[in-house]
C-alpha cells in the first residue's frame, strides 16, 4: 500500500471526528479514518480492505442528513478531503473536471475567474463528491436540475480495484448504459468517486433576488404552481413558513415578516427579467400575496439567501441541547399543497413544532424540528410524525427523499415505493459489490 502513515489514523480523536454526520441518527466510531490523496491510494485502500474484508464508507464533510456515512460496521472511513484539487476548467465546453474534495464554494470561487458558475446549491459547502453521492438539489434546481443532470462523467474505483469511466465529454450519447447516473446517487455503495466532469453555466448578466409575503402557506404554495404554469423561467423559489421565519429572526437579529413567505430570484438579461419580474408579481397578487420585496444590491441579495441557507443552523442554534430532525420528501407539484397542509396539521396532532421550508419549485418540502436524543418518547413522537409525512408523500405517488437520500433513516420505505424494481437494484448492488464492501447497511443494500 502505497498511502504514507501520515495519512492513516487509528487515534480516537479522528475516529470520532468521523463517527456521524449532521443527523441525528446514532454515532458509530471506524477502525480507522485514512486520506487518500491520489486515484491509486484509493485502489490501494479498497484492494486492501477487500483483503481483510475491512468496510468501506466514503467520506465528504459528513453534512448528510440520514446517516449516510456513519461506519455502523466499524470499518475504514476515506475521508477525500485532501484530494480537492481542480483538474481542468473548459470554458467552450461549459466542463469542469474536479477531484471529490472540492468543495461547492471552492469550485465557484475558482469559475468566477472564467464568468461561469457550478448551478446546485444545497446550503452547506459540501463536497462535491458527497453532493455527487446523494444526487444533490437546492435552490437552484428549479431552473437549472439536480446533480444527476450536471455529471458528464464519473471516475469511479470499484470493489475489486477496478478504475472505470462511467461517461464522456459529449452533451449527449445512445451508447451502452447509462452508468453515470446509475452511481449519481448510489450513497457510496458502489464504489469511491476518484474524479468528476461536470456540467457549467455561464454568470447571467442580471440577478434580481426578492421575497413575497402571504397569508397562508396554501396561497403561497399555490402561486409557485401557478408561477410555474405559466411558463415563467424562474431561477429559485423558496418557501419558508412563519416558524421557520421566527428562528431565522432570532438567529441572525433580522426582521422578516412572521408570514408565509417565498425567496424569489430571477436570472437573464435585463430585459426578460424586467418582465418576469412583473409577470410573477401580477399571478401572486392573484393569490393574495401581501408584499413584494426586491433586494437592493448583491448585499441585500447575499443576506436573503444566507438566511434561507441557515434555516436548519437557526433551529439547531435555538435549542442547543436538542439534535436537529429534518424530514424530505418530494411530491408531484399537484399535490404540494396539500402535503404541506397534512405536514402542518400533523404537527399539530403531535404536539410538535415543526417549520415547513422546501424547494417548492419541484415540489421539495421540509420539516425542521428539534428532538431531545436521551428522551425515548419524544423520538418516538418525531419519528412517527416523520413516518406519516412520508406515507402522504408515498400515497400521492412521490418519493421519501428528494435530494437528502436514503442512507439508514428511509431504508424501510425503498419497498412500498419501488416495489419489485427494488430487487432490480439489489442485484445491481450485488453484481458490482458482491462482498458488501462498500457503505454496508445504507440506501440498497443485500
């Protein structure tokens, strides 16, 4: 093995570091945590760990939500934070080509420099490797997609060592099986990402960012759809509910409106988002909405959207005793309201209080609520309340996760929404790792 010493840590310290994510599923501490910092350390760390039957857990910045890289197996955790260095930017080709320790923020910083962007946002500076892993969404999947539609082509080490390219540089092709999305989303049970090409945009030339009040969350919720129907490219679309609302004033000393309101943003050249401004604002008047604030300046602009993004870290920060629960399901946008309103009135019967927050362009919600870990009753409670939200999701023909991923919290819902195609991917899983090497325990697994 090739991997210096240096770079392998057997100490509790690193063990620990590497023992959760960001849920609040129990933590499990590794064997060991190495940092692999070239495409052969890692064959050399999964030939070795297949040797001695050793667990292997792919390793961002552990921001996941649902347990995904918790070592439950003990196990090696390859942590790809040192291998984080920009490959190649291609400007004609709108590519970039990146290891999976860049981060969102690091590889933005970097385009900026040739007028282009890296579109999926999901709030944390993840990886993008781990964004990768989980097919990540955000704010701006509305108009730009999710992970899955930026991977042009994976480099990807398998079970038995093997280097594969999933894809090309083409916009698109016919040839073979598309194995670049199949390993989008995989949650690291296929094999460790060693490489990256994805897809960029160039900077629009006007970005005018705002945000809408209303009285209810069903009339907001009905204008997005509404917005949408009519054809209206917009960028983000946003809700955040009076609750949420309230922890965001508390934890950034802002004064938003205590209502249901939209984050808006519109992208283009002044002239087309002139009139999608005015066009937006004309169907949400419709819907009662009660204000149409536009953001002054970047400033203004960068403060409405580090409030949207800190949402989950306001409710964390309200109570710090308790662990952040978050909930994620995806609906047709037909149904949106509706499961809103069922996510409410839940709550309610619970006895919780949960804010509602969600990509609501495509149909993403969330609840945030928090859940004291050492009390047995109360994470029942959540737990059943999270279970309820998913089956409405189900029951309407969405999904249990629609950009956070399976890891352990959703596992027992993969049959009721895939039905027999589950054994499909069970037998996908076991053709390319027979052994269970790979992230044991998490999203398919045999």
């Amino acid at each position: 093995m090739e991997l210096g010493k240096e770079n392998v840590y057997f100490n509790e310290t690193q063990r620990s570091l590497h023992s959760s994510d960001e849920s609040y599923h129990q933590p499990s501490l590794p064997d060991v945590v190495v940092y692999p910092q070239s495409k052969e350390d890692v064959r050399s760390i999964v030939k070795l760990a297949a040797r001695f039957n050793e667990k292997i857990y792919p390793y961002g910045l552990g921001t996941s939500l649902e347990g995904h890289v918790i070592p439950y197996e003990k196990g090696v955790v390859i942590d790809f934070s040192q291998m984080n260095a920009i490959l190649s930017i291609d400007p004609e080709d709108l590519l970039v080509t990146v290891q999976p320790g860049v981060t969102r923020d690091q590889l933005n910083q970097e385009l900026k420099k040739f007028g282009l962007f890296f579109s999926v946002d999901p709030g944390a500076n993840a990886t993008v490797g781990g964004m990768t892993s989980t097919n990540a969404s955000g704010t701006n999947s509305v108009k730009y997609g999710v992970m899955r539609d930026q991977v042009r082509d994976l480099e990807v080490v398998l079970a038995d060592g093997t280097v594969i390219h999933t894809g090309n540089r083409a916009v698109k092709s016919s040839s073979g099986y598309d194995l670049t999305n199949l390993f989008v989303g995989a949650e690291g049970t296929l094999g460790c990402y060693t490489e990256m090409t994805l897809k960029v945009y160039g900077i629009p030339e006007k970005i005018v960012a705002g945000r809408v009040q209303f009285p209810s969350l069903h009339d907001a919720v009905s204008s997005v759809t509404a917005v949408l129907q009519a054809g209206i490219p917009i960028a983000r679309i946003e809700l955040i509910d009076e609750i949420s609302m309230m922890k965001v004033n508390q934890h950034n000393e802002t004064q938003f409106p205590l209502s249901p309101t939209l984050f808006l943003e519109f992208h283009g050249n002044p002239q087309s988002v002139q009139h999608d401004l005015a066009f937006c604002e004309s169907i949400m008047n419709d819907y009662n909405s009660t204000e149409f604030h536009y953001a002054k300046d970047n400033a203004e602009r960068s403060a409405l959207w580090h409030a949207r993004h800190n949402v989950a870290y306001a409710f964390s920060h309200s109570e710090p005793r308790k662990k952040l629960m978050v909930t994620d399901v995806c609906v047709p946008l037909s149904s949106l309201a509706e499961a809103i309103k069922h996510a409410q009135i839940t709550a309610v019967e619970h006895h919780i209080e949960a804010g509602i927050v969600g990509h609501v362009g495509d149909g993403n919600f969330h609840a945030l609520l928090l859940v004291d870990q050492q009390d047995s009753n109360e994470l029942d409670n959540v737990a059943a309340y999270n279970e309820k939200i998913v089956r409405f999701a189900l029951h309407v023909n969405g999904t249990c996760t629609g950009e956070h991923g399976v890891g352990v919290g959703k596992v027992k819902y993969l049959e009721e929404e895939h039905g027999d195609a589950l054994d499909v991917m069970k037998s996908i899983k076991r053709a390319l790792d027979p052994t269970n090497l790979f992230n044991p325990n998490k999203n398919i697994f045999i």
